[in-house]
C-alpha cells in the first residue's frame, strides 16, 4: 500500500465548501483561476477594492503553506504589471499565513522557522502563530481567540490525512488520520502479507516518541528498503527493520531565497544553509526526484526546453 495522502480539514466547519486545497492539477488551476479573476475584477470594478477582496488567507504554515505564501506575493505582482495599473500591490493586495502551533514550519528546527518568519515579513506577509482556525467563512476566516480574517480567497493546507477507504479495509489497524500502523519491517500490523510505506503508513521512529514525517525523503527510503526485503523475503530470509534517517529539509520562497538545514554531513550535527547556495541544492534534489520518475533523456531534454522559451514565455499564466 503507497496510496499517499490528502488534506486534513479536520472537520472545521466551511472548510469544503469555501476553502481550496492544492492536492490535484485540477484544484491547483482552479485556485490560480480564481486569483488571476479576482485581480481582473477588482482592476474593472467602478468602485475601490472591498476590505478582504484581494486577501488571500493560507490556513497552516508547514512547507507547503509557507512556500506558497512567498510564491504567491511575487506571482501577484506579475499579474498586476499586466496592465492593472488600477490595484495597489501594497495597499490592495495582502497575504497572511495562519499556523495553529507557535512557530511556523514547526517540524523544522527553530532557527530555521525564525529565519522564513524574518523573510516573509520583509516582503509583508503577515504571519499569524498560535492561532487555531474554528470556521471558514464566504468573506473570510474565524479564529478561535474570536478574531476575524476578511478574506475571499482561502487555501487550506494544514495538515494531510491518509485516504478514508483505508479505515474500512476489513482488519487492518489504522490511525484516526487513516494511516496504515505498521512494525518496523512495515508490515501492517494485523496482516504480515500486507506492507504500506510513504504517508499512508504509521511507523513511530526506533529513537523517538514521534512517527515518521510524512514527507517525501521518508517514502523515497521506505520505498528503497522495501525493495531489498521482498528480495529477501522470496528468498526465505528474515526482513530487517526500517531505520529512517533524517537529511534536513529545505523551504524555498521562490526567488526571494531559500532556507534549510542539513543532518548529520558535520560529526552528526546539522547547519543552517540559505540564499544561492539552499536554492540550488534544492533544484537539484528537485531535478533528481523529476529523474526517477522520467529518465535522464526527458528530465534533460525538458531542461533545455525551459531555459530556451524562458525568456520568451510570460513568467505567470493569464488564462
């Protein structure tokens, strides 16, 4: 089982019905078309910008929030250098970022949360910790400490859950989230002949009270190892237990700059990595992830093609 995961609403109320998640193509076009509409409109509209119009409000700061938060102030900015000379970037437009915990990208480590917090509120994104989300609504967000977040475009992007049909599969220990438990040899727990690895799968780490993040260095080991047990397994050896090793993360804010920490290159401690140094070790882990599931001949060719129509195509898509 690698069926991956989707977004946790958690059941808050309006979240469905006035929120978008970015899981698939067809919501991520759906959201870039109701921006790009949204700063046509306002632009031909007789009247000013209403409070909340042009507020785009992203529900949870993990690495996805985070870096769309950076992505979308520059993507915004483009738009309106297209001619919609009557929206104020910096009067009209704001962007705030709402995390329930207190610390933004809180499965990283602080320094590298308190450096993102500095970027993004130099470029003017508000960043709201310690505030719990309790009801999307149409013309905005309601906070649990009663505040209240005008905003007509919301995305959610706090937290993911395994898929609901793994809850029904008749026998098989799942988490409140839907994940899969298994052992260390991740075998689900109530059927050995069943494995699951990637975010559908619960692992509590061998050194650690936590579980294994769901994230995509985790399934890329999982996915490598499993392979070398079910050799073993054909062959009638025992299978060896899964040891996750964490080799630091990296958030990237588009072109404003890229922070991260590295694990374990240093007599096992981290460092903080930052600026051009962060943004091309993350294209190129990009680069490798595009390989393994393309090829070098396509990866390359694309590459090419990229750098060849980049400095005639528009930067942001307008329809």
């Amino acid at each position: 089982m690698a069926v991956g995961s989707s977004s946790n609403d958690f059941g808050t109320p309006g979240v469905k019905e006035h929120a978008i998640s970015l899981d698939t193509p067809d919501e991520a076009v759906r959201f870039h078309q109701r921006l790009v509409n949204g700063l046509i409109r306002a632009h031909a509209q007789p009247g000013p910008v209403r409070p909340g119009q042009l507020h785009v409000t992203i529900i949870g700061a993990g690495a996805t929030g985070t870096e769309l938060a950076a992505e979308l102030h520059r993507t915004a900015r483009q738009i309106i250098s297209h001619g919609l000379d009557r929206v104020d970037p910096e009067k009209d437009l704001k962007f705030t970022l709402v995390e329930a915990a207190d610390r933004i990208l809180p499965a990283l480590p602080q320094r590298v949360s308190d450096g993102v917090v500095r970027l993004l509120e130099k470029i003017g994104v508000e960043v709201r910790t310690g505030a719990r989300v309790t009801e999307v609504r149409p013309d905005g967000v309601q906070l649990a400490n009663g505040d209240f977040i005008p905003s007509e475009l919301v995305v959610w992007a706090a937290g993911v859950k395994a898929p609901d049909f793994l809850k029904d599969l008749d026998g098989l220990e799942v988490r409140p989230n839907n994940q899969l438990v298994v052992t260390p040899t991740l075998q689900t727990t109530k059927d050995p002949n069943i494995f699951a690895i990637g975010d559908c799968a619960y692992l509590l780490r061998h050194d650690q009270p936590t579980p294994i993040p769901p994230r995509a260095q985790a399934a890329h080991q999982q996915a490598t190892h499993l392979v070398r047990q079910l050799r073993r397994r054909l062959e009638g050896k025992l299978l060896e237990p899964f040891r996750y090793r964490d080799f630091g993360s990296l958030v990237s804010l588009g072109e404003y700059s890229t922070v991260g920490n590295l694990m374990g290159f240093i007599r096992g401690k981290d460092f903080l990595v930052e600026g051009a140094f962060a943004r091309l070790m993350y294209q190129s882990l990009y680069t490798m992830h595009q390989r393994a599931l393309h090829g070098t001949s396509k990866v390359a060719l694309d590459s090419a093609a990229r750098a060849l129509t980049r400095r005639t195509e528009p930067r942001v898509k307008l329809h």
